[in-house]
C-alpha cells in the first residue's frame, strides 16, 4: 500500500568520502526497492576535513597528515575500491592529486536544492573527485560541473566568489556534529532515527518502511 505522506530523510555526507559515494549509490538501489514508499530526500553537509585550507592542499601532504603516509592509506583505499566496483562505481584514487576543503562543493549542492538538483549536484561532484582525479579546489572545475547540472554558469561563478551561504553550511556541519553524527554517510529517518554508513540496499529499504509505516499509524 502507498504511504500516505512522503518519508523525511536528510542525508549526512561529503562528496569526498569514499563511503558516501558508494552509500548514495545503495541508496538508490533502496529507493528502488520500496517503490511504494514516497521520500523526501534532502542534502546536509558534513565537513570530513574542515581542517583543510580552503585553497585545498596537496594530496600526498594531506594523506601523510591524515593517515602517517601514503603507503598506509593504499590497503584501505584497495577495499574502497573493491567495495566502489561492486556498485559499478569507479574509484581512482592515484588519479586525485589535490585534496579540496568541500565548503564550495556544500554551497553548490545547496543552491542545486532550489531547483531539485541536490542529488544529481552530490553525483557530478562525487564522479569528478572518485572517478576522474577533478581538482575540486577549482573554481572552472565548480562551476562546470554546476552547469552540468544545470544550473547557471555566470550566476554559480558570481555567487562563488561572495560568501554567500558560507555561514549555513558551517551551521549545518556543526548542528550534525552537536546531534552526534560524527561518522557519514548517516541518514536521518523523519527527523527522529538515525542509520550510520553505507548500509545494504535490503537494510536501507526495510527501514524505510518501517519508519513509514509507524508515520503512517500516528
């Protein structure tokens, strides 16, 4: 039976969490299991490395900052890799040569939200860093891929260069960090449950209907 009110679910992540990436991708797949469920599905921020300057910073600095060296990070990147195939994703990660501070790539993905673009602004940032090596630090590489999107390319270069919705998103990261989320992707089901990770499609779609289901009842 059709749910009578759609399913509030916020998404917690950053397009450069290898998790997410794979996570938005067994999202889908859940979406797709319970076509009966309508959700509402919304885009928050969440800073994985808000110490990066915001100009980005040398990928082979920032992994021996994060991880002790580069050589540590190579057995998990494998299994990230392993894990991105499986959902017919690629990740490249010699490919990535600079590591970006998100706060412009959350801007664009909130001002996509106008136009129910979040999403597919989420993809095309998360299909540049993972699969194509993008310099997200860019403000050419931004601004194309917001009009990939379709949002428009002088309006996205202009508002880049202000500080508009700086603010919010730093807001939004913080308030996700005070309500405990300190790990992405998590996902928040009618503003009242929380699953961590990058859970199985089956996991994800049986919780959907749930939560729906007890909306549903009262």
């Amino acid at each position: 039976m059709v749910s009578s009110h759609p399913l509030r679910l916020d998404v917690v992540s950053d397009v450069v969490c290898p998790w997410c990436y794979i996570g938005k991708r067994r999202l889908e797949r859940a979406l797709a299991l319970v076509p009966d469920v309508p959700v509402a599905v919304s885009w928050y921020p969440f800073l994985l490395n808000a110490w990066v300057p915001r100009e980005g910073m040398a990928r082979e600095d920032y992994l021996v900052a994060k991880f002790g060296s580069v050589e540590a990070y190579r057995d998990i990147a494998n299994r990230v890799v392993e894990a991105a195939a499986q959902e017919g994703l690629q990740y490249n990660p010699e490919r990535v040569q600079r590591q970006p501070n998100t706060l412009d790539c959350h801007r664009l993905i909130h001002w996509a939200g106008a136009s129910d673009a979040a999403a597919a602004m989420t993809q095309r940032l998360m299909e540049l860093y993972f699969r194509d090596g993008g310099d997200l630090t860019e403000r050419d590489v931004l601004v194309q891929a917001a009009a990939d999107v379709g949002l428009d390319a002088d309006e996205t270069r202009r508002r880049l260069a202000t500080d508009e919705d700086i603010d919010l998103i730093e807001a939004q990261a913080a308030e996700a960090s005070q309500k405990g989320i300190s790990g992405v992707p998590t996902y928040v089901l009618a503003a009242r449950y929380a699953i961590s990770g990058a859970q199985p499609p089956e996991q994800l779609a049986a919780a959907f209907r749930q939560v729906a289901a007890e909306a549903d009842a009262g």
